[in-house]
C-alpha cells in the first residue's frame, strides 16, 4: 500500500511526476453541493468521492485531482411528484423540494459535460493512461454525460483508458437499493467526519416525510412510496445510522473498485513499478 501524499494540491512537482512515472494513473472525484436533509452537509456526494478515490490511490497507486462540486439534475417528472407527494409542486430540480431552506447548486448539463471534458483531456495531455471518475452524485442524467464522455474520448484518445465509478458497492447500484440522505449516506459520513452530522436536527419520533425532508427511500426512487409518503424504517437515518455499517461501505466500495482498476491496469500492462 502507498502511503504517500496522493493529493495534487498538497503534491511537489517532481512528486508528482514521480507517481506518474509508477503508474499513469489519476483520479477525479465528483459531487456536488446538494440538500442532504437538515442533518448531513450540503457536500456529501463530493466528500465521499474524494475519500473513496484517496482511498484507492493509497492502495493500488496513482494521484487525486480536487474534487469538481459539480453535478446536474433535471425536472422531476409527474410520476417523481407523485411519489413524493409533490402533485401540486411544479418545476422540481433534482433533490429541491418546496419549503426547503437551501437549494442545491445544480449546473447545467452541457456546463457539466464541457468542463469534465477538459479536465479528462488535460489529464492525459499530461501523459495519464488511465483517467478514473469517481462520481458521487446518482442522476440519470449525469450517468449520460459521464458514459457520453467515456465512449468520445476512449475512442479520440486510443492511448488512454477513461472510466468511471460510483462509490457505493455494487449489491446496493445494481439492486437499485441506494436511497437519498437516509442512512447510507449518513453512516458513511458517521464514519467520516462525525462532527458533521447532527440527527438533532431530525425529530425524535415520528415519520420523515418525502416533502419535508427530500430524505427518500429507494422505493420511492422506483415510483414505489412508502404507505404516508415517508421514508421506510429500514432507511431511516435515526434508526439505522452507524459508523460501522459507514466503515462497511467504505471498505466494500474500496476493495470492489480497487479490484476492477487492477484488471484495467493488469490488460494495459501498466503494473505499478518503484524508481
């Protein structure tokens, strides 16, 4: 495992020319500033795209760009309101429900995608083969964008490799289990920064409804809401948050990413090598 500084903002020139000549590999996270309920920060999907990326670098190598807080959302459709509640709402972006006292800072698709873009682009005109996206953020929208990019410019630039990840583990995104700051998000940043979560802001007792908090369950994600249009127990933040189950996402998301960049690496012949 490296244990060197792998951040480029805290990395001197020959540093980082040094880990490039072990193995060109750099990573980008992605997030966003986003409503995460009273009780989360806004920097969530950010947070734990950085961590999961300086994570992986430590272990199998490469460097971390900062993190983009960016990220795009679109209207919510009828079907969305209607799950959540919001029949009556009208134009909903993303997780910015009515009433709620601050908004997120959405961008623009085509914004999005240009400035991503030349940030890959940069990347390997600095001599990088592999370019890994880590993207905290889970609009459909935003996945096209990333998968758009991806497909353009591992076929422009044949030299290099560009792919992506979402840091959760794989059980949760391919059972579409993932719910909106309930208590996966809040575990992880338990296990995190646990001076950031404050559960007092949530009531003690009761519901959490969709509309009141945006704390929404994966069920209502997949136009199933749950009987009061509240989040289910078994996602309930109160209940269900801890800083071990954070740790068990970590370190499930870590080592699955981890594994697949080591084939990637592994088929480019790009074994990482010591000076």
């Amino acid at each position: 495992m490296c244990m060197d500084e792998v951040r480029l903002t805290l990395m001197r020139p020959a540093e980082i020319t040094g880990e490039r000549e072990k193995l060109p590999l750099i990573f980008l996270p992605i997030g966003l500033l986003e409503w995460h309920g009273p009780h989360l920060p806004l920097g969530v999907d950010g947070i734990n795209a950085e961590r999961v990326a300086v994570g992986a670098a430590h272990r199998i190598g490469g460097v971390v760009l900062p993190t983009f807080y960016i990220g795009t959302e679109r209207k919510r459709t009828r079907q969305d309101l209607a799950s959540y509640d919001l029949e009556e709402a009208g134009y909903v972006e993303g997780m910015d429900f009515p009433g709620l006292p601050e908004r997120s800072y959405y961008w623009r698709e085509e914004i999005f995608g240009l400035i991503v873009r030349a940030q890959i682009v940069q990347a390997i005109e600095r001599g990088y083969r592999i370019v890994c996206i880590i993207n905290g953020h889970g609009a459909p929208n935003q996945a096209d964008v990333l998968n758009r990019l991806k497909e353009e410019l591992n076929q422009r630039y044949p030299e290099a490799r560009i792919t992506w990840f979402y840091p959760f583990p794989e059980k949760l995104l391919q059972t579409g289990s993932l719910s909106h700051a309930a208590y996966e998000e809040t575990s992880l940043m338990l296990y995190y920064h646990p001076e950031l979560v404050n559960l007092e802001r949530l009531p003690s007792e009761g519901p959490l409804p969709y509309k009141e908090f945006a704390i929404v369950d994966a069920e209502a994600f997949r136009g199933r809401p749950a009987p009061g249009y509240a989040a289910r127990e078994e996602y309930d933040p109160r209940r269900k948050s801890s800083v071990e189950t954070g740790r068990n996402i970590f370190e499930t998301t870590l080592s699955e990413i981890t594994d697949q960049l080591s084939q990637l690496i592994s088929e480019l012949g790009l074994e990482r090598t010591e000076r």
